[in-house]
C-alpha cells in the first residue's frame, strides 16, 4: 500500500462499511496528501499532519460529527499523488485535500476539483498558474505562491544596489514558475539577469552549479530551492567562500526548517521572504508552543498555513451548516480570515488569499538568543504589492 491515514477519530471500518461513509451525513474529512519522507518533509510533512489536526481539535464537533484528518506520502511521485488524490475523492469521501508541496501535482489536482466538486486548499504548492489560467472554482492558494516569493525579497535588494542576477533553479513547474516571477520582478526594479541554471531535486552535490554562479560575477545569487535542497546549497555556497566573495544569496522559497539544517553561522545575512515566522507577536508564539510541543520543532509558513486553512474551512462549514462544496467555497470568500498568521485575510475569486508577506534577515549567531530565534524582520510587503493584481492573472472566474 502506498499510504498511511491518521485519524483525529478511529473508526472501526470493518463494521460500518464504505456506504455509511456516502452522503451529506459522513463527518468532514480532510487529506493531508504531502512529503513526509523527503527534501520537504521538514517543511510539511508529518508537521502539516499534526497543524490541520490542531486545527480540527479546535473546531470540535462539526455537523455533529468529530473531524477525520488523513495523511499520505506521494514519494514525490506525481502519479502515485494523482492516484491517491482520486482513490480519496472518489472512493474514501475525502471533502477537502491540503498542503502538496509539488505545483505539478497540485495543477492536476485542481482539474480533479473541477469535476468531482472537492476543495484543495494549498498551503504548499506555489505555482501562480493555480491562480491564474488554471484556476477551479474549488481551489485557494492559501500561503504564497511564485509571484509573492519571487517579487519578495527582489525589488528591495535592488533597489539597493544589488542588481546583478544569477538563479539556481530547482528543475519543476515550481522552480521554473517561480524564477520566471522572480526574474520579471528583478528587471521591473531596474536589475538585469545574467545567468540561470536549473537543479536536480534530492542533489547531494551542488558544487558544478555553484561554480556556474560564481563565475557569473553576478551581485546576487537567487535561490529557487526548497527544503533540505536550499540547505545544501547553503551549506555547500558557504563551503566555496561566495559570500567572502562579495555575492549575497536570495532565498526565494525558505522556510525555517531549512535555516534551522544550515545553522546561523552558513545562513546568518540571508534575506527571505515568508507568510509567518512564529516569533512575530504573542498569537503566533501561541501556536508554536501548541505545535512544539508535538513536533519539537518550530512551525514553517506551509504549516501555520495548514492549520489557516482547515481552521477556515471549518468555520465556514460551520457557518452554512453543511459540506456543500459551492455553499462553503462562497462563505470562505464572504467570511475574512483572522488567525494567528491572518488578520482580515480576503480570499478572493481566483482562489488566491490575499496576504502580506514579511521580509527577513537571518540573524548571525551573536544577535540569536538561542535554538530556533533566527530572523529579524526588516520589513512588510504588503498585500497588494505581494500578490499578483485580480485582473492580471487569467483567471477566467475573475469578473473584468
């Protein structure tokens, strides 16, 4: 079997049956379909699991009925996360899938949504296309996606006179959407680009792409990796001395699992952008006390955005007193998001949640107060220069 489910609530399924899961009076039930094996697990993964069920344990009784979160691993496997995605839309009554940190994967799963009336709430797929000609009336795109990562930390480093470019790209529909928005961005502000490169997923060896970069002469260096790929990077970008050198890495899609992996002394000067960093106010220390104490370590953006978006889903099943897909997506667009990480949070007609972005500086090792104290916040880039304008994406549920 290619997946394992974890329930908020056991249910003896051998006794019931599948057909007394059918209709509008099963309990909600949310998949967590994500990496929890691989280069984004620490990103997502178990951690993603553990927010929605915070999430579905804060709702309590929904319908009547507890909530079920399930999970599976899709290997970074695209088939094996489409046929997962059908076997719990179609056969398991799965109302509401999460997380996917693979756009390529998530694309498919939006033309699933359109069919089968199931909602996606990605809070880890980043393409903008899911926004954009792609979108599904059942689709939000609740954390980031490439227009905000790659216009956040860009314009600003520019403007400041860093604005040579050269890209290390992860070879996916993300990295590729995601250098694309990042590249438009840099020459927006002024900048030009002078090389790119594209990356293996699970590299262990980064050296031969490195040295591409640092023949490049270029300012800066963006990253378009993810996970324990942008830690080796780092790691290895340290190793070669480029910063001694005068070239300053931009990390396009950081989390802080990733700083965590690299430590201050490799990462400490890098400028990111993220939706959420737990030590923002009190709300946001809250929550990661609650997911730390599960998971031991701090939560990333993708997993505040998990709990954000079940939180919200919930709540507007809640409100409408049903699972009816059409009845709920309206009511989360009628209702703002306020958690921890949203506050008057719109999500809007093309599915994407209007949310400002936070622009960071990671911290050297004499600035931290201790394990996981990393960023200092240099800045806000809000919501309506951080995603993309409605009328510019092509999104044809967008009424011109």
């Amino acid at each position: 079997m290619l997946w394992k489910s974890f329930g908020v609530t056991v249910i003896p399924l051998l006794v019931m049956g599948t057909a007394a899961f059918a209709g509008s009076d099963t309990p909600v039930k949310i998949g967590v379909l994500g990496d929890q094996s691989s280069v984004y697990s620490a990103a997502g993964g178990r951690g993603s699991v553990e927010a929605a069920k915070l999430a579905a344990e804060d709702a309590g009784l929904v319908l009547g009925k507890p909530v079920e979160v399930v999970s599976a691993d899709f290997q970074l496997k695209v088939d094996v996360g489409v046929a997962i995605a059908r076997k719990w839309y179609d056969d398991e009554n799965v109302d509401a899938i999460i997380d996917v940190p693979f756009s390529g994967l998530a694309l498919a799963i939006a033309d699933m949504t359109r069919t089968r009336k199931k909602l996606a709430l990605f809070n880890a797929a980043a393409s903008s296309e899911l926004t954009g000609t792609k979108c599904s009336p059942y689709v939000a795109q609740w954390t980031y996606d490439t227009y905000s990562l790659g216009h956040g930390p860009t314009s600003g480093l520019v403007s400041r006179g860093e604005n040579s470019w050269f890209f290390l790209t992860n070879d996916t529909v993300f990295g590729a959407s995601l250098e694309g928005d990042a590249a438009a961005a840099v020459k927006d502000a002024g900048g030009t680009i002078v090389g790119s490169v594209r990356t293996p997923t699970a590299s262990t060896d980064f050296s031969s792409f490195l040295l591409q970069a640092q023949a490049s002469k270029a300012k800066v260096i963006g990253l378009v990796e993810a996970g324990a790929d942008l830690a080796t990077v780092l790691k290895q970008g340290e190793e070669f001395g480029l910063k001694q050198q005068g070239q300053h890495f931009a990390a396009l899609m950081a989390t802080i699992d990733a700083i965590h992996g690299v430590g201050l002394k490799d990462a400490q000067g890098i400028i990111l952008a993220e939706a959420f960093y737990w030590d923002q106010n009190d709300e946001t220390r809250a929550f990661a006390k609650r997911f730390y104490a599960r998971m031991k370590a701090m939560p990333t953006q993708v997993q505040a955005g998990a709990y954000s978006a079940v939180n919200h889903y919930l709540k507007a099943i809640k409100a409408v007193g049903s699972k009816d897909p059409d009845k709920v997506m309206a009511k989360m667009r009628e209702m703002p998001i306020n958690d921890f990480m949203s506050h008057n949070v719109k999500l809007r007609a093309d599915g994407r949640v209007a949310r400002d972005l936070y622009l960071f500086e990671v911290k050297s090792p004499q600035e931290s107060k201790g394990e996981w104290d990393y960023y200092k916040q240099i800045g806000v880039i809000p919501a309506d220069k951080a995603v993309r304008p409605l009328n510019k994406g092509g999104c044809p549920l967008v009424t011109q």
